[in-house]
C-alpha cells in the first residue's frame, strides 16, 4: 500500500516539473520572439528599438521621421509602442477619469468610424506614411512607434486608446504650430528626483511614492491653453496635398484674440479670463471613487465640447447629454432684432428696430425683410470651430399664421436628412483641384477655401429673411428663428456609414416674436429680468454683425445708437465706430 502511495507521488512530482518546463519554454520563447522583433519588449531601450524601426522605416519626408506632423519625441527618435500602456491600467485607481475618457472624443479620437474612414481613404489613395500628419493628435502611440509605414511589424494594442491618459501625460513641451506641435517624453509611471524615469512599476509602488507620480504625470503646461494648441490648430502642408501650405483651423489662437484670453487689445466686450480647462473640464462628481477626487469632484475628461456624433454611434447615452448639456448652455443668443417694412406703392423701406420696443404698423400684401442676429456670446473661439467644411450649423427661420400655417420657411431638414441648400449657414466650403466640391473631408485635395462662414467669439452675424404678408392674412403672424447644430453633415455621415441614420440635431439658441397684422406695441419688459438683454447691448450686437459684413456707414449708425442707450459702455461704442470710419474711408 505505502509503495502505491509513493508511486503517485512520484508521478504527481513528474507530472509538475513537466508543467514548470513548458511554462518556462513558453515564457523564453515567448522573450525570444518579441526580443527579436525589437518591437514591444521593455528588454530592449529605446535606442535600440529605434535603431531596428528605422532599418525598415519609410523616410518619405526626410530625416524627421514624425513629418509631415510637427511633433517629435525628447530624442528626436522612436519610442517603444509597448512603453504606451493602456489607460485601463490608469483606471485601476483613476476610475472616475478613466469612465469619462474612454467615451470622449480623445479615447476615441483614432477608432470611431468616421476618423477610420478618412484615414482609410487617405491611406488607399496616397499612402500610410502620410496619416503621419493625421495620428499625431488621433494615435501618437502609432506614430512615435514607428508603425506609420507599409509592412510594418509594429503590434498596435495601442490603438484602441486613441488619444491615451500615458499620450497626454507624457508630453514634456509644446509649441503654438499645431498638428502635434509638442514633444513627447518616454512615458513614465515615476520621475524620481534625480530624474530616473520609471515605467514598469506596481500600483503600490506609486501610491508609496506619489510626488513621483506627480512628476511623471502632472506639469504646468497640461493646464495651459498652449498645450490644447498643440492639436487644436491645423494646417495642410504642401507634403499632404501636393500643392502649397493652407491654413486650416486655429482654435488656440482664436481664444488668445478673444476677450477670454485678457489679451486681446479691443474687444467688443470685456470678460473674466477663461482657458480651455476652465469652460471644457469643470468640475463633476467623481462617483466612482477616483483617487484624485476632491471633496467628491474630479476635472471632467468627458471634454465636453460638440461631438454628438461619438456618444450616439456608440450609443453612451450620459456622455450625449453632457454634450447636449454643454451645447445649450447660453453659448450663443439669437435675436429677432429688427424688420424693414415696404409697402405696396412706397420706395423707401421703414427700419423698425428693436423690433419688439416700437410702436408700427403690418399691412397685408406688405413685404418684410426681417433681421436676425446670432451672437457668440459664451465661446472662446470661432462658432462652429475647427473643421467647418463637414460639421452642420444652421439658422432654422419660420413664419406661420396664428392657426399655424406656415407662410415662409429657410433652413429646414428635408425628408431624405439632408440640409436646404438655401439655409443660413456656418460652413467651410473645399474645393479640389477639378473645381469641384469636396463634401468628403478629403483634405488632401483641397486646394482653395472657397467660402468659409463662422462667428468669431465674441462677435456677431446677421442673417436676413424676406417674405410678403399674404393679403388674406389676419390677425397674429408668428417669427421663429433656431440656431441648430449637427454633427456631421448628412452627405458625410451617410458616406462613413453606408446608409441613412439621422444623427441628433441640438438647438443651440432659439426665439420668437409675434406680431399682428395692424397696430403693434412695445412688449413690456421686467427691469430686473437678467436673461432680457439691454437695448444698448443688442444695437451693439446688431452693429457688430453689419461691421463683420463691411456695412460700415450701418454699422456706424448702430454702435452710435448703442453709446446714446449706455454711459458705461460709451467709450468702447465710440472707439467701434472710429473702426467702421476707418475701414469705410481707408
């Protein structure tokens, strides 16, 4: 019996130092492998694995192996793309920062399907090595990993993250020329204080030495404005379209010439200073327990700003709403300002304005030319910013009898989804090579801007709409005017998608006024209502949108009908209408 027992032992033992050998010959072989791809292994430095990427790299664009972006790393070569860890790992202790990344635009900024599409087609038609240009603000893990050329054995686990929490918080510097205007450090968990960096550590060993941590990850630059400029201003160099350098967008400086940034010289109106984080990463609970909550918030990483296309594909409906929440919330005003009556048998036109303050007159058969002002009044920046040519922002404007009959419309979505074409809108309209429309982001193959339609901050549009008081009509005539947005243009989406999906369409800012045919009278206003806006104000605004149009003597007369409604902003009125003077004369 004892001898049966040893014997099962024995084959017990043998049996268990068998299974430690495989594991141990898988585990070297497994080394082996990685080691001698020279791609992912921490075994091997950076120097090294440069020097393997760079045997089979595609220098297209010269020496500067990150061109035709502006970024580089501290060496100026590549970084191991295993050196990128996955912002999971973040998320262990940042879980609340974690949540909210992983549906923003950033931790989707290189997966979803409408980036893919582009950066597909851009590979398809000219090449991987020119998304260079592209994946240093969507994937920096691809594009300093050097997996950004043909036969490339790079692994890309990376991809996945997009912009990651390592991606962001290894950037040691930046510059103000965008498109990945910065310089990415070797990621690191710990920087010690005689800058030893460390990467492959326990979550023990951070929380034991968290002013490591801190300068691993935090800097002052992460809170500045420049450093969201690193991406958030593009161009198109002649490397990418074969032509000449264009200008693209340029939200960084658009915030510094806005009156947020208390560096402007004369802005129309003065504001509290504001940056990127104060108005997209403020405060929210953090209910998920994030190590660096305070007193129960954390900055948000949602960042939300105007992507309601990410949140719906995805179908994240918490991030939807903060974005709907944001959009909404008093970033732009629209104001019926004024009509311009003529009658039948008179030349000359009546301005009446601000329309609901006067006491006039509606005839039926009359022609009214009514005024609509739409004012960026909360954002730092151009309204729509960035890429105009394939976001979708509108003036809804109807006019309808008191049974509801609609008498006049402009800007409504047709039946197929699509956007009238006569509508008000804030686009950038691309033009190729062949003079014809490009409605597919191909960037690549614009050559000239042929339109470009925005509201800078701070500053005001104004858009007209003309319509004849039918001769039948009687009693009450209601104007409604909205300001709406979509993300993307509909011949864009249905092109990333391959069929037709109505994407949200937010109402941004909306009013309405109601007038009757006959006599009308001023509408009685609450002195201590906060949400009316001053006469003064809305001719200030009104003169602002006529200067942006070069109606210089209108505008003249409107900024000196605003300094005669306001003592405290008479200078300013004044120093406007020395600018209309100017620009009309000179």
């Amino acid at each position: 019996m004892l001898g049966k027992i040893m014997r099962k032992r024995q084959f017990r033992l043998l049996i268990q130092s068998s299974l430690m050998l495989v594991v141990v010959f898988l585990a070297l072989l497994g080394f082996r492998l990685v080691y001698s791809e020279g791609l992912a292994s921490p075994a091997v430095s950076s120097a090294a694995y440069s020097e393997e990427i760079s045997k089979t790299y595609d220098f297209k664009f010269g020496p500067n192996p990150f061109a035709p972006s502006n970024a580089t790393s501290t060496t100026g070569t590549f970084i191991p793309g295993e050196m990128f860890i996955a912002s999971k790992r973040c998320g262990q202790c940042h879980t609340d920062a974690h949540a909210q990344w992983r549906q923003s635009a950033h931790g989707n900024a290189f997966r979803e399907p409408f980036y893919q599409k582009n950066v597909k087609d851009l590979i398809s038609q000219k090449g991987i090595e020119f998304t260079r240009h592209c994946e240093s603000c969507h994937n920096p893990a691809a594009l300093f990993s050097g997996a950004l050329t043909k036969n490339t054995k790079v692994k890309r686990p990376f991809d996945d993250d997009g912009v990651s929490c390592i991606a962001c918080h290894s950037i040691q510097a930046g510059n103000n020329r965008g498109i990945g205007g910065y310089v990415m450090g070797e990621p690191a968990l710990l920087v010690k204080q005689d800058g030893t960096r460390l990467l492959d550590v326990t979550d023990q060993q951070i929380l034991d030495d968290i002013p490591s941590h801190r300068r691993a990850i935090m800097r002052p630059l992460l809170k500045s404005p420049e450093f969201c400029g690193a991406c958030h201003k593009s161009q198109v160099p002649h490397e990418l379209n074969d032509y000449k350098f264009l200008r693209a967008f340029m939200v960084a400086d658009e915030l510094q010439q806005s009156s947020f940034s208390k560096e402007s010289p004369h802005p129309f109106y003065v504001r509290d200073k504001e940056t990127c984080n104060s108005c997209h990463m403020k405060k929210e609970p953090a209910p998920l327990f994030d190590v660096s909550a305070k007193q129960g918030k954390l900055s948000s990483h949602r960042w939300a700003a105007a992507n309601t296309a990410i949140p719906t594909f995805y179908k994240w409906p918490n991030q939807l709403e903060a974005v709907t929440k944001f959009l909404q919330d008093d970033k732009l005003g629209v104001d019926i300002f004024a009509i311009r009556r003529k009658s039948q048998g008179v030349s000359a036109e009546e301005l009446i304005a601000p329309l609901n303050r006067k006491n006039f007159k509606i005839n039926a058969g009359d022609r009214i030319t009514a005024e609509v002002v739409i004012t960026n009044k909360n954002i730092g920046h151009s309204f729509p910013p960035e890429l105009r040519d394939f976001y979708e922002a509108f003036v809804e404007f109807t006019v309808s009898d008191e049974a509801g009959k609609e008498l006049y419309r402009s800007g409504l979505i047709k039946p197929n989804g699509y956007l009238d074409e006569a509508a008000h809108n804030y686009k950038t309209y691309l033009v190729k090579a062949d003079g014809t429309y490009n409605d597919k982001h191909h960037i690549w193959r614009t050559r000239v801007f042929a339109q470009n339609n925005q509201i800078n901050s701070g500053r005001s549009d104004l858009a007209r709409y003309q319509f004849h008081v039918p001769a039948a009509t009687h009693g009450a005539i209601r104007l409604t005017a909205r300001l709406r947005y979509r993300r993307f243009t509909r011949v864009f989406s249905d092109y990333v998608l391959g069929k037709s999906v109505d994407y949200p369409i937010v109402t941004m800012a909306s009013t309405e006024y109601l007038m009757r045919v006959g006599d009308n009278v001023p509408v009685t206003v609450d002195p201590n209502d906060k949400t009316v806006v001053p006469d003064w104000r809305r001719w200030n605004n009104y003169g602002i949108a006529l200067f942006d149009q070069r109606q210089y003597p209108l505008a003249i007369d409107a900024f000196s009908r605003a300094a005669e409604l306001d003592e405290k902003y008479w200078p300013m009125a004044q120093v406007n209408r020395a600018l209309a003077y100017i620009c009309l004369l000179y």
